[in-house]
C-alpha cells in the first residue's frame, strides 16, 4: 500500500471512531470520553477541569515533537475535508481567477491569540480555578453549539469558496488557528523530509505536488531538509520523486545535491513570495475588524451562523473590497496615463 492510500486510510479509521465516539455517547448512553475539540480543551481549562480535549491535545502536541505537523496531513477530519473538497472542485476545472495569493504567516497566530484571549484567559481573569480535577466526560462530543445552518456555512465557505479564492488548502495555509500552535510544537520537530541519496535531478516534481505551497526543492538544496513551518508529512513530495532521492527520515543524512542537480533546482525552485502593500492592507484591515469584533464583545452573543463566518467571511469581504479598490486605482492611472 502506497503512502497516500495510508494517509485516505487513517482518515477513514479517524471519520470510523469518531462515529463510534458519537454513537456511545448519545445511543448507547455511555459517557466515558467528551469532546475532544480545541474548544473542550480551552474550556476544561478555564474550569480547572482536565478532560479528553486536553488529553488528546497534549498527544497531538508531543507528537509534534516529533513529526512536526504530521497531526495536519495525516489526522485533522476538516484537513482531509478540505483535501476532498479540492480534489472534487479541481476536476471540474472551474476556478475564479486570482491575481495574487495572499498570504502573511502572522494571520493564523493572530486568530489563535484571539482564541485563546476569549476562551481562556478571560475566563482565569475573572477567577482562575484554585484546583484542578479530572474529567474525561466532562464536555460532550456535539457540545451542542453547532446548528445545521452553521456546519452547512462552515463546509461551504472553509472548503469550496476559499478554494476558489486563494488555492489548495487554503484553510491550512492562511486561517488555521490549530495550524499555528502546531508551528510553534512543531518547530522542533525531529522527522523531516530530508534528502536521503545524491540521486535527485532537480526536475522540481517535489514542488508541483505540494499542497501547501512550499519550496521543497529551495529548501532541500539549501539545507537538506524540508525546514518550513508549513510542511504536513504528507509525504506527496517523497511519493512523487523519481528516483526516491527523498525522504522523511528522523535525522539528517548529511546529503547535498550534485552541481548539475542544484543548477537545476533553481530553475524549478519556487520563489519565496515578497509581501506586497496589496497584502498588508489586506492583513491590517482584517486584524482591525477581528480585533474590534472581539475586544468589543460585538460577538460574543452573535448567533453561531455569524460566529463561523466571521473568520474567512471578514477576509473574502476585506480581500474583494481591496481587489476592487486596486483595480479602480489601476485604471484611474491608466487613463492619466493616456492623457499625458
């Protein structure tokens, strides 16, 4: 069995025990593990209460450790409906046309500061628990939050449109609060993708298949080993190079690339992207209003639909206004232009 139809597997096993989660506790009435969201972990917190939510996540992050974010390319449910989503709307070949990718890796971080500004530290300002106690049961799986309406917005606009908009995993790349936290454990991750022979020809196949927009090649033949932040272990990189010069390994192989490999790579190679005034703009309006959102309280009492719409809605809206604003300017200038 290939790597990929591994990857497909455990995302089956995953869907398969979350149901069996799901099925104990609300038809069989057997209520030994609650939630196992980043919520049910932020929230025991705040109670003093150790529950499932923290036991899973401090697995999560020690395998980080590890495997950097190996959670997000082999265990995250929404990471493989997001695969999905890409994989169907890609065959239809239907795409809106973007001009320019953003992306600020400052983003995510803000929106898991945000997170946890809300749903932690709020909370131990107001009083931080004396002790704390351990509950695996204590926030049940559906945490009844959630309505039809809101997961059907959160399907729609976290796959399809942002998709549409900024690309292939475009949720991972630019929002993902859990992403984030991930970077942090996983920036001393052990496992990389490493070159592991001096047999790669540059041919840059590793860049083509890489969801997440990273400069394999670049980073193989400046250190040789994948060091960026956004890498998931997918291992697509490694399963589509020619002659298995790559590979995810736990320690360095000590390998460089031939000369005429390395000319090559830097033809193939992705340029790393300058950030443009297009994206700051972009990034600062979009901090301003979330800010003001949760420092304000304004949705704090928001119905559920609003609140799962608020993290990608805020930056579809800022990006189009902005989109159109530069266009207008463009033509304003072209039009001087002629003029003169």
């Amino acid at each position: 069995m290939n790597t990929q139809k591994l990857r497909i597997l455990s995302r089956v096993i995953l869907i398969l025990l979350m149901a069996v989660h799901i099925i104990t506790w609300y038809v069989l009435d057997i209520h030994v593990a609650g939630s196992i969201g980043i919520e049910a972990l932020f929230s025991g917190l705040s109670r003093g209460v150790i529950n499932a939510g923290f036991v899973f996540w401090m697995l999560v992050f020690a395998s980080a450790l590890l495997f950097g974010r190996g959670f997000c390319g082999w265990f995250c449910w929404f990471g493989g409906y997001v695969e999905l989503a890409d994989w169907g709307i890609g065959k239809t070949k239907i795409k809106i046309p973007r001009w320019t990718l953003l992306y600020l890796g400052i983003i995510p971080f803000v929106a898991l500061s945000l997170k946890v500004y809300s749903a932690l530290v709020v909370n131990w300002l107001k009083s931080f628990p004396a002790t704390f106690a351990f509950r695996l049961a204590d926030v049940e799986p559906w945490g009844g939050q959630q309505t039809g309406i809101s997961i059907l917005i959160t399907l729609i606009l976290y796959g399809p449109v942002l998709f549409f908009v900024f690309g292939k995993r475009a949720w991972c790349r630019y929002l993902c609060p859990i992403g984030a936290l991930l970077k942090i454990f996983g920036s001393v991750g052990v496992g990389k993708i490493r070159l592991v022979s001096d047999e790669c020809i540059g041919c840059g196949k590793c860049n083509q298949v890489c969801d997440m927009q990273v400069d394999v090649l670049g980073e193989l033949r400046t250190h040789g080993e994948v060091r960026s932040l956004n890498c998931i272990r997918c291992l697509k990189c490694t399963d589509a190079c020619p002659n298995g010069a790559i590979a995810f390994s736990m320690r360095r192989k000590g390998v460089l690339l031939s000369a005429d490999a390395s000319t090559r790579s830097e033809q193939n190679s992705l340029k790393r992207r300058r950030i443009s005034a297009f994206d700051v703009t972009i990034v600062l309006l979009w901090l301003g209003v979330t800010l003001f959102f949760v420092l304000a309280n304004v949705s704090q009492n928001a119905p559920m639909e609003i609140k799962v719409f608020m993290t990608a809605g805020l930056l579809l809206i800022i990006y189009g206004i902005v989109w159109m604003m530069h266009k207008v300017w463009s033509r304003i200038r072209m039009r001087e232009q002629k003029i003169r």
